[in-house]
C-alpha cells in the first residue's frame, strides 16, 4: 500500500504559500509508516517548529490500473474519506529552498491521519462536489468543496498511473484548500466530510 499526494491542488492554497499555480498535479509520496494509528494522539516531533494541518479528501483504490484514461477513472474508487497531511512547514521550506525533495518534511511516522470512509454512492456520487472541513478547538480552520480542485480526481488518477501502478488499497490524498496553519499541542483536530465527522486527532 502507497500513499499518493497531490500539492496545490487549490488555487487560494497554492497562493496562500505564495507557489505558482501548478499546470499539471504535483505529486509525492508517503510511506505506509506515515499512517498514524486510529485514535492515537499526534505528537509533534522535535526537530521541527512549525507543524501545519492540511486536510485533505481522500480517495481509496479499490482496483489494480496501469495507464487509466480518465473516462475510466471511476472505475477504480467507490469510497472517500477524509485525512490530514501534517507537513513540517518549516523543513519543507529550507528543503524547496534548496531544490530538495520534500520527504523530510511530509513523510515522516504519523504525517498521514486517515480518517473514515463513505461509499461514494451514500454522498450522491459525484465526487467533485463535496463540502469537507477542518475545526480545531471547536473553531473551523479550513473549508473545502471538491469541484475548486485544480485537477479532478479522475484526471489525477489518470496522470498518476501513467508512470505508476496504481493497486488496491492505495489511498490517493488529493490536496488541500486555503487555512492551513500550524498546530500546539492541546489542538483537537476534527474532519467533516458531507456533514460526516471522519476523524479526531488531539495534538501533543
């Protein structure tokens, strides 16, 4: 199992952090050792400062592809969820400084919250309209709908497994909208998709 991220997937995300506006998905990857237990707590490492939540929807592959036209997308998914990818904001910006790859700063053990999920049948089946966000301390921090993607989920799976096997129970993190911010310990992160509450993190 493999974790595949798109970055700057939203407009207002890609600017907020000052990146051009991508014109093909950015994509990365992270170990199945970033998942981070069900219902454990989220310690922040000590070798970073600036830990920032990115919640994101999240697609599980549900069937083996190689080389998927996007007509044929569909085929591959029938439920989402929801996840945070926690990234090191700090380490990530020395390491695009640097013309570094990213790994240090969002793969490491426990960068992955994976949360519930819906068969896409019960949200109306159209995955690009979906509303999703973020609350922290009761208070929501980040607000999403699938259709202000750059790059739909169909078209990602198909760019991605042009160069990538694509196998069941691969989970596909589609990026994240506007609002990302750091977390402190005492944070208690909850994600909200189409009204269902999917995950709960507490911060240490």
């Amino acid at each position: 199992m493999k974790i595949i991220c798109i970055g700057r997937n939203y407009a207002d995300h890609a600017r907020e952090l000052g990146n051009q506006v991508p014109e093909q998905p950015v994509v990365f990857l992270k170990p199945q050792s970033a998942i981070l237990s069900h219902k454990h707590p989220f310690y922040i490492p000590e070798w970073t400062q600036e830990v920032h939540h990115e919640v994101e929807l999240v697609v599980k592959i549900d069937r083996l592809g190689k080389t998927i036209s996007e007509q044929h997308a569909p085929r591959y998914y029938s439920e989402v969820g929801l996840g945070i990818d926690f990234t090191a904001r700090d380490i990530q910006s020395e390491l695009k400084a640097k013309g570094h790859p990213w790994e240090r700063a969002k793969a490491f053990d426990g960068s992955a919250v994976v949360g519930g999920f819906l068969p896409l049948s019960e949200l109306g089946g159209e995955v690009q309209d979906l509303d999703f966000t973020l609350t922290n301390r009761g208070e929501v921090v980040q607000r999403g709908n699938t259709g202000d993607m750059l790059f739909s989920v169909n078209r990602i799976i198909a760019e991605v497994s042009k160069f990538m096997t694509l196998k069941v129970g691969d989970l596909l993190f589609t990026g994240t909208p506007a609002g990302v911010a750091a977390v402190a310990s005492g944070d208690r992160l909850v994600g909200t998709l189409a009204g269902h509450d999917l995950f709960a993190v507490n911060v240490k």
